[in-house]
C-alpha cells in the first residue's frame, strides 16, 4: 500500500469499474465476431433463433453461437426468451448493431478497437524506444472501421446541417463549386456529399493507398466517378487550387505535420474560399475530459491517432485538440477568420475558416 489507508467503498467501487470494463473489452471482441461473420446481419430482421437455427442460419458452429449469443444477451445486445431458449434483436439493437444509414450505428467501433487490440505489442515497443505503429500496420479493418463509424453522420449532417450554416455555401455547391477533402478515408463524406451536390466538382486526398482504393470504388459504385477523383497526395502538398470549400474532417490530427497541412489547405482555396474543420468536441484541458468520453478519445488516441502520427516521425497532436489549440493553430497557419460553425452536433465540434 502506498502509506494512505485505502478507503474500502472506492476500492470497492474501482474494482467494480474494472470487472465492467472487463466484461465490456471481451464483449467488443466477441461483438466483432458477431459482426465480420455475419451473425447480427442475419438477426436484424427481429426473428426468434433458437442457437441451433442460428448455427443453421450463419452456417456456423452451434455450441460457439450459444455461447456467443448468451454473451451478447448478458450485455444486452439481444434480448433472451427463456421459455423457448430463442435469442432475437429488438428494433433497436438491430438499428445500433445492423443499420449502416443510421447516426447510432455502431459496429465500425468493434473493428476499430479490435484492429488496435492487435497491434499491442508494436505500442509497447513505441512505449520504450518512441516512435509509432505505422496507420497501415492496423490493417483494413480500421479503414473500414473509420468508414462505418463516421459514413452516416456525414450522411446526416453535412449536406443538411453543416454547409447551410455557412451564409451562401449551400447555394454555392447547388450552382457548381470546386471542393476538396484531405484525409477523406474510404470516401465516407465525399461521396454522399457529391451525390447531394451534383453541379459541384470534388477532390479527395489521402496518404492511406487502401483508403483511396476503398473511396475510389465507392464512387464508381454510386456512378459519380466522373465528378469525385481521388488522389494519393498529403495536406500539405495539394497539387491543385482554387477550392472554394476545403474539408478536413476528423484528420488534422493524424497527420504528420499538422501546421503544414492547414498552411497547405489555405493556399489551396480561393480568395473568398472557406475551410470546415471538425476535430471531436472536446475541452483542450484533460481535467474537463475526466470520464466516458474523455478515455475514448484517450485511448483511441494513444491506441491509433498519436501513434500513426509519430510513427511517420510526426508532432503526434493527438485526437483531443480542443476549439481553443484548434483556433490558435488555425491562426497560426495563417487564416485570419477563425468561427465555431453553429450547429449541435453529438461528436464533432467544427470550425470555419477563412484564408
Ligand atoms: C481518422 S481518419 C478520418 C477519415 C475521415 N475524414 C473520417 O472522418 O471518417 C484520418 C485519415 O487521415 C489520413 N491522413 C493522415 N495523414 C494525412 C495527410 N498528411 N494528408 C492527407 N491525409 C492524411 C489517414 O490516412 C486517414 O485516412
């Protein structure tokens, strides 16, 4: 003990802490399981399954599935009916766990987790020698993780919500503009973006070579490949200008060189061209962020956003940058109009910035 008499009623309760998150770290694996083989998609329609059925159904082995699905009902990812010992998903579980169009969608956060779960031993190596665990060492499931984590919230808020909140930007696409994306991952906002915006041109930029892959088929796939490319190219170095709207999303701080990609992003706009920023609403001050949300980002932070940044001999900025740090970064960079776009939004706080 370390000289304090420990106070049983918040051992007590840390040690519960601990089983909780126990208990939650071997259900995100299992939920994982759940989700990359297929088990969820088959229950979304809210059937009954006895484990037996289920095995039928998924073509999987059935004492694994009882197993499984016991886990998820203990959780509370389906519900449980002991008089016919069937497992079902109620409407609402179905739209967390299976509906990729809903805001609440939730199943990129297994693969996210689990694709950093596998890349312990490589941060504990980062841990004692600095340096990082390069972005692609986490493997596609991250890409798609991202992708399914933040696609329907793009899908949601951006047309809608985001660019009618800046004065003359929504009528702007509608009559044809010029828009960037750096850091646009599998194309998860670009492309439902320009499907809204059908007069307007876009750019999407990424180092990731799988990302760009993902978001170039994903383009084809919606007919639009005409009007979205995709370049393999950093912030820092757009190749083109004179984008009235550039968009980084979520991404600045992955990047290497935070600062230069912001310097990059400026000189690419027009004059009278805007930026829109979005980082993870969160406070600049780590004793503000104490809690669930805060060891999130933390730790997604640590696990995946610092590490690939330091890996690639980067700042490693980290996911929680806060409006303030972004306001004097974004100054820094040499936008003179920094503004908090004023829109609610459950996960990203967003800046508009003007060269
Ligand atoms: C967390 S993901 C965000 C993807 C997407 N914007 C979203 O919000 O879903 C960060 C992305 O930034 C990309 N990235 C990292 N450094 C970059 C740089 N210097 N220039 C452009 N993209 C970069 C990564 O490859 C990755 O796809």
């Amino acid at each position: 003990m370390n000289g304090a008499i420990a106070d049983r009623r918040k051992t007590t309760d840390l040690a519960r802490q601990v089983g909780i998150d126990f208990g939650a770290a071997l259900t995100v694996a299992l939920a994982y399981i759940g989700d990359r083989l297929g088990i969820f998609r088959s229950m979304a329609s809210g059937e009954p399954f006895t484990s037996q059925r289920l095995a039928e159904r998924t073509g999987l082995n059935e004492r694994y599935i009882r197993e499984w699905a016991s886990t998820m009902a203990a959780a509370g990812y389906l519900e449980y009916q002991a008089v016919d010992k069937t497992f079902r998903m109620n409407p609402e579980q179905s739209v967390v766990l299976t509906d990729q169009h809903s805001v609440f969608f939730s199943a990129g956060s297994f693969q996210y987790a689990v694709a950093c779960y596998a890349q312990v031993s490589k941060l504990m190596n980062a841990f004692e020698r600095g340096g990082g665990v390069p972005f692609a060492d986490f493997g596609k499931d991250i890409v798609e993780g991202i992708e399914r984590l933040f696609q329907a919230g793009y899908e949601t808020w951006v047309a809608r919500e985001w660019i009618p909140a800046v004065p003359q930007l929504h009528e702007q696409l509608l009559r044809g503009a010029a828009v960037v994306e750096v850091g646009c991952g599998a194309g998860q906002c670009i492309v439902p973006l320009a499907e809204a915006y059908p007069l307007s041109r876009f750019l999407g930029c990424d180092i990731d070579p799988s990302s760009i892959e993902r978001a170039t088929d994903k383009a084809s796939r919606a007919g639009i490949e005409g009007r979205v490319r995709f370049a393999l190219v950093a912030a820092e170095a757009l190749p083109v200008n004179g984008f009235d709207l550039a968009m980084a999303f979520n991404c600045i701080h992955d990047m290497a060189h935070p600062k230069a990609a912001l310097r990059g992003i400026r000189k690419a706009l027009k004059p009278g061209g805007v930026m829109l920023w979005s980082e993870a609403d969160a406070s600049d001050r780590l004793e503000e962020n104490i809690g669930v949300r805060g060891r999130t980002l933390y730790g997604a932070s640590t696990m995946h956003c610092m590490t690939v940044s330091l890996a690639s001999g980067g700042e490693g900025l980290g996911v929680v940058v806060g409006e303030n740090r972004m306001r004097e970064m974004a100054l820094e960079a040499g936008f003179s109009d920094v503004a908090r776009l004023s829109v609610k939004n459950p996960y990203h706080q967003i800046l508009v910035l003007r060269p």
